[in-house]
C-alpha cells in the first residue's frame, strides 16, 4: 500500500545518519579501513538520499498534483513501480472521499447561509417524518402561532359554529398586542371568533373563545396543554391563548409542527386558514336616551348596532405562491417573526415552521425547495433527521425546557 512503501523508505533516511556516522569513522580511522571501503560508504550515502528525496516527491504528488501528474512520477521508478497498482487505488479513494465530502458540505453551506430563522422544521405532514430541521427542539416563545392550539381546541368543542357568543366583560389587550376591540355585550359566532383569531390575529377574540368553552383563561389552557401532550407535542406550556409574551409559555419549532399537522387534518381549520378575504359582523346592543315628546318623558331603548369587518390573511404568501395553503403569521418582541405555513403540490406535502426569523418569506420559500439544495439521500447525514423525535426531545430539550421556567419570555 502507499503509505506503508513510502513509510519503509522515511525510514531509510534513518539509516542515512548511520552511514554518515560510520563514514566520518572511516575518515578519522584509516587503520580501520581503506580507501576502497570509504568509497563505497560515500557511494551508499548517495543512493539512500536520492532514495529518500524520491519517497518525499511521491508525499508531495499527493498532496499537490493530480491523479496523472502523479503516475508520471512513478512510472520511471523501478522502487515505486511495483507498488503502483495501490498507490493508485489509495489516491483514487482518498479523492472519492475528499469530493464527497466537499459537495455534501457546500450544500450544506448554501442552506444553511440562505436561512435567517433561529429555528425551523419541516416535516412530511403524510407521516410526521422529518425533512429538514434546526434547533427543533429549542425552547422558544411562539407567539400568535399559539392560535392554533387554540383553534383545535375550539373546532373540537363546538359541533356548531353559528352559534352565538355574547361578550361577558370589555376585554383589555396590552397596547404592543392586536385587537378587535370587543366589550360587554358585544355578539359574535364562533367561527367569526376563529377568523378574527387565525386570520386578524385578534388576541381579545381568544380570551373571549376561552371563557366561553372554558370559564377562564386559565381553565382553557390546562386543556391546550393536556390536548398538545395527547397529539404528541410533549416540550410545549402554554398560560394563555393567544401568545401574548408571558412566563412560563413556550414551545419549539417540531412541537409546532406536531400542533400544524393535526390542525390541518381538520377542515374546517384548513379552509379558514386558507381564506385569503373575510367579512364578520360584530352585533352590539347598547341602551341610548329617546328624547322627549309632547306629553312624553324621555325615555332609554336598546339598539342593535353592527359593524362590519372585512379581514385580509396576514400569511404573506396566501395566494400568491402556488400550493401554499395558509396557516398562521406570529409576532412578538422577543419571538421575532414566525411562520407556519402548510404546503402541497405535486408529490410535496409539507408543514413548515420558521421561528424567531429576519425574513420568514425568504426562509420559508427557501425550505419550499429544499430538494434543490440536498437530495433526499443526503438529507439524514446534512440535518440530523431524527428517526424518533419524541425520545430525542426528552433527551435533549427537558434540560432546556427546566431553565426556561420561571424566566419572562
């Protein structure tokens, strides 16, 4: 083999320090030898140094030159000749390996530099398997992306959504947060509800879906989160509804996916968040003064106010991208930009979740052709795929998941 032919002739440039020693002998002794004999040690001198200059040409060619530069060195070598066979075997697989690898990571590379999102999944919505993830299981604030844990929870409690919600209290929303602006005694379907909530973004429309089916917010969430752990997205917490930041209320980019899967295999949600334009009409009963007429004091009736909403998909891509099918935006401070977006065409049925992202447009198309950039060979040794993501989840984010608790997100 190569390394061993040119190993056993490095070695002979240790026996060159031999010869040397023994020839400075035969000079400072001549009783020791003769001329002849101080002839032949400088002759043999020479012959191991050009030995040992031709092993550290071949070292060289290797490192430096190609394949046929290479057999044009040996070819003339009688020493080298007889080991050419494995010489050439060796380099051929050792430059095999090198583009090999070289082409993997370059695609790698060419991703993963198009990528801004701190996390992001795509998963095969047939079966759940994993196509491509980073961080999947990095704990990470969801934002609105949590209206779809609640959307499931609604649409499976309510067999008929023309029913009727009446508006118990003014529901108050934070200033950063988005709101329809919904008070006491207003009157709304739940399915107008989930449309303000999955395509407005409305946060009060939540609150006021909670405390319907629920009682509370907080009764409402111990459902999210025992319904979550059922379908399988077992590193998720959420104490609220609608995603508005708060301790304690976290998921991570596979736990969403899970959540966008189930979601979409309902269709009632799929055709909400497929929607692009929506109207909904938000009625209002109020008390106003009548005043008063000849022989007539004056007087309070009830009036009925309604006002009408028309509601544009916030999901950038919605209908202008072919075979995007919706899902939901998401926004916080500390979330960043997140996208979950459903995509189907041709033999491509996707779910992919971008969170904590620069450009969730560009992230998103960029993981829609995802088979550009790597094969689907290569997709296990360039991305981690994880065969059993529940296990792997247990094993890698709990530790995380512990240091979140208790921190303001």
């Amino acid at each position: 083999m190569l390394f061993s032919s040119v190993f056993s002739k490095l070695k002979l440039g240790i026996s060159v320090a031999s010869i040397a020693a023994m020839a400075v002998l035969t000079v400072s002794s001549p009783a020791l030898a003769g001329s002849t004999d101080l002839d032949a040690a400088l002759k043999n001198l020479l012959n191991e140094q050009q030995k040992k200059h031709k092993a550290d040409a071949v070292l060289n060619q290797i490192k430096n030159q190609p394949k046929n530069a290479f057999s044009e060195v040996v070819k003339n070598d009688q020493d080298l000749s007889n080991d050419n066979s494995d010489i050439e075997k060796v380099f051929e697989s050792q430059s095999r390996n090198k583009k090999a690898k070289k082409t993997a990571a370059d695609k790698e590379v060419v991703l993963e530099d198009m990528m801004s999102a701190q996390a992001s999944v795509v998963m095969d919505a047939n079966n759940g398997k994993l196509l491509y993830s980073h961080n999947a299981f990095r704990p990470m604030s969801p934002a609105s992306l949590t209206k779809i844990m609640t959307a499931i929870i609604v649409l499976e409690a309510c067999d008929d959504l023309s029913k009727t919600v009446t508006i118990k209290h003014n529901i108050k929303i934070r200033n950063d947060g988005v709101a329809i602006g919904l008070k006491a005694g207003d009157q709304v379907t739940y399915e107008d509800l989930l449309y303000l909530a999955l395509l407005y973004s409305a946060n009060d429309s939540c609150v006021a879906l909670a405390e319907e089916l629920a009682g509370s917010v907080p009764e409402f969430c111990k459902i999210m989160n025992q319904k979550a752990k059922d379908i399988g997205a077992i590193n998720s917490n959420f104490v609220n509804p609608n995603g508005m930041p708060a301790a304690n209320h976290f998921t991570n980019a596979y736990d969403l996916a899970i959540i966008s899967q189930y979601a979409m295999k309902n269709e009632k949600f799929a055709r909400i968040v497929g929607t692009k334009l929506h109207a909904v009409q938000i009625c209002t009963i109020k008390e106003v003064k009548v005043r008063a007429k000849k022989g007539k004091p004056a007087s309070k009736k009830l009036v009925k106010y309604v006002r009408n909403i028309r509601l544009k998909n916030r999901h950038k891509l919605l209908g202008k991208v072919e075979g995007v099918c919706g899902i939901k935006t998401g926004y916080t401070l500390d979330a960043g930009r997140c996208l979950a977006t459903a995509y189907s065409a041709g033999s491509k049925n996707m779910i992919i979740i971008v969170l904590k992202s620069k450009d969730v447009v560009s992230d998103t198309m960029a993981l829609v052709d995802i088979d550009k950039y790597q094969k689907a060979a290569n997709t296990a040794s360039l991305t981690g795929r994880i065969e059993n993501p529940i296990e792997a989840a247990n094993q890698t984010a709990s530790k995380e998941i512990l240091k979140t608790i208790g921190m303001a997100r």
